[in-house]
C-alpha cells in the first residue's frame, strides 16, 4: 500500500481505525460507519424537503434500475419502504436477468421486484401491474464507445423504449413520470452558465450525436404525451453522477482517475483536458429526481447538477492526484493516435445552472472531492 492510500479513502469526518484491517485501513465512524450505499439510501431519507407519504401504497417502476442512478433510486425507495412503512410495491427494470437478481439481493426483496427484458419490446411490461402511479424511466445505453459503434441501437433504446415507457404510463394512468435525460442535449454551446432554455449545436456527422440528439426527441416526445395525453412527465437533465455504486470497471473518466488513485498510478489523459464537466453525487442525483417526480412541473425539464463540482478534466485530475491522493501521483497528458475511434464528447465550457431545481426546495450536499472519496471507500467496502 503506497504512502497516501490509507488517507485517500478518508472522508471530512473522523478517522477510527479498524481492528480488523492489517494493512491499517481506516472505516468511516459516525453515519457514515455505514456501509457507503446503505449511508446514501439513508441520506436520501433524511431530506425532509420530499414528502414520502405521498408514494404510501403507491406503485413505483424505475427502468435501467442495474444501472448507477436508478440503483440508488431502488435502494432508497427500498429504504423509505421500511423506514416508513410505505407498502410500496418497487418493479426494478433491467434488461439483464443476473444484474435484477444482485440487485434484490442487496436491498434483501425488500417489497422489490424485478423484470428483465429489452426495453424495445412494447409488450415487456404490460402485464406486471393493473397501475403504475410513478415510473423513473432510466434505462438507456451510456457507454460512449457503444455510442460511437451502435448508434442504432444507441437511437432505437431511446426513442422506442421511452415511447413504450410513455405509452405504458398513459395507460396505466400514471400520477407522474421522470424521464432521465442528459446534459449532453445542449450540445456545443458558447455560455459559460446554462440553464433549461439554452441549446447548442450537434453535430449530426458524427456518430456519437446519437446519444444526445435521441434524447433532445425523448424529450419532445415527453412534452408531446403532456400536450396531447395530460400525461404528467417531468425531465431530469442530469451531470454526470458519480459515488458509491459507481462500477469499478466504468470507463468514465472519473472512474480511470480513482483506479489511478487506488493504484497509486498517475493519471494519464487522454486529451488537454480542457473540456468541463458537470458533476453531481449520486444521493444527491435521487433527491434530485424524487423531488422532480413529487413537486415538479409537468412538461417541464430540470438541470440536475452541483455547480459547485463543476470543473475542467484537468482540474478534476488534479483535485484527485494533490487533494485525494495527497501528492503522491501526478498528472500526464499522453493523446493516443485513434482519439476519435474512442467516442470522446466534444469540449464543453460551461457549468450547468441548478437553480430552477433550487427552487423547488432540493440543495447539493456532496462536493468533489467528498464524492472521490466516498466512491473509492465503496470500491474498498466491495
């Protein structure tokens, strides 16, 4: 174990050593003494700003529920389950059958379910449930190298499976529906803060647009079953999101950066670094949504972001090599010769305005630097 591993885990609060550990790891002692996800589920509880009882017997379905965000969102609702005697009835969407069953196994079935099947398919969930009183539609393909090679099936996943998914709530009289969108719909854009009414361009060339631009007509379509169904939809344009629960194997950059951290490596881009990025923490990501499905405005989209993590890759790298690891790696800077196979998003500038999602009562509780650490402490509870 290198000289700053056993401080890079540490979060702000208290270190207590762990009698158990020979190689003088630390846990973390207070709330936080919980493992890092169950600490999340429990810190989306906490927020006295979402009003659990609305969802008391309610029927909630979370598609992508495998996946970061809507994992956090099952493991919470799960929690609030117990916490508040909700009798909720939990449907976890996955188009993988072994990754459904890890995950009931974690929140121990506690009123979860689970269905498994391509999204595409207009019959998968059509027999589960008389009723789906609120859906978060998460499900979509994020891998930027599928978004590149795939991007039919990147288009078809979106388009075709959020209409089934609007289609489903419209019939089964949905009380309101949060479709996961991106940051990534505003495209190319010379502002250094945007908000919810700002666009830029896409490039329609390229094959990676296919992520973005399916998702500006994910968005159309939600606006388009408000005006012609009353279908209450709500949009949650998220940063990207990061902590506990994030795959150790992700090939987001901030998920190289920790391998290099836990590694002691140093952290080698792949570009300048000059593209910034927008960041939010996972708990903080379900606040966010739970407070989009519960106060939300039909119709409406909502940055879902912490302007405050808001920092260039570069930075971001250095936060981790001199802040997280303490100095102890540096960061490189070695552009490969197939960059553009690769997938990459074009540079970005600007930081995402959260004060419309402010104004319904939700605040960021996660900085970087305690989203860095609380991911890799995770990663080491794993």
């Amino acid at each position: 174990m290198s000289s700053f591993d056993r401080r890079e885990i540490m979060n702000e609060h208290k270190k207590v050593e762990n009698p158990g550990c020979d190689d003088g790891c630390y846990v973390l002692c207070g709330q936080d003494a919980r493992a890092p996800r169950d600490a999340d589920a429990y810190d989306v509880l906490s927020d006295g700003n979402i009003q659990w009882s609305e969802l008391s017997g309610s029927t909630v379905l979370v598609t992508g529920a495998t996946g970061l965000i809507g994992g956090v969102l099952i493991r919470a609702l799960s929690a609030a389950n117990a916490e508040h005697g909700l009798n909720m009835r939990l449907i976890a969407h996955d188009r993988d059958r072994n990754k459904c069953e890890a995950l009931l196994k974690e929140v121990k079935e506690r009123g979860v379910e689970s269905v498994s099947g391509d999204i595409r398919n207009p019959s998968l969930l059509s027999d589960i449930a008389d009723r789906f009183d609120y859906i978060f539609h998460c499900a979509a393909i994020t891998k930027s190298a599928d978004m590149a090679a795939k991007p039919v099936d990147v288009i078809t996943t979106a388009v075709d499976g959020t209409k089934n998914m609007l289609e489903l709530a419209r019939l089964r009289h949905c009380r309101s529906f949060v479709y996961l969108s991106s940051m990534e719909v505003y495209g190319q854009i010379e502002r250094r803060e945007v908000n919810e009414r700002d666009l830029g361009y896409l490039d329609l060339s390229i094959p990676r647009s296919s992520y973005p631009e399916s998702k500006r007509l994910c968005e159309a379509l939600c606006v388009a079953y408000t005006v012609q169904y009353g279908l209450s939809v709500k949009i949650a344009r998220l940063a990207q999101a990061f902590g506990a629960g994030t795959p150790k194997d992700g090939t987001r950059v901030f998920a190289q950066f920790a391998r290099s951290a836990i590694a002691g490596n140093n952290i080698e881009l792949h570009t300048e670094g000059k593209s910034r990025g927008n960041y939010c923490y996972t708990s903080d990501a379900a606040r966010g949504l739970l407070t989009i499905l519960l106060k939300g405005k039909s119709g409406e989209a909502y940055n879902v972001a912490n302007p405050d993590a808001s920092a260039t890759i570069r930075e971001m790298a250095e936060l981790v090599a001199n802040r997280v690891c303490g100095g102890g790696i540096k960061v490189v800077v070695n552009v490969p010769e197939d960059i553009e196979k690769r997938g990459y998003a074009p540079d970005v500038g600007y930081t995402l305005n959260a004060d419309k999602l402010k104004s319904l009562g939700w605040a960021p509780r996660r900085g970087l630097e305690d989203m860095y650490r609380r991911m890799i402490a995770d990663w080491r509870e794993a």
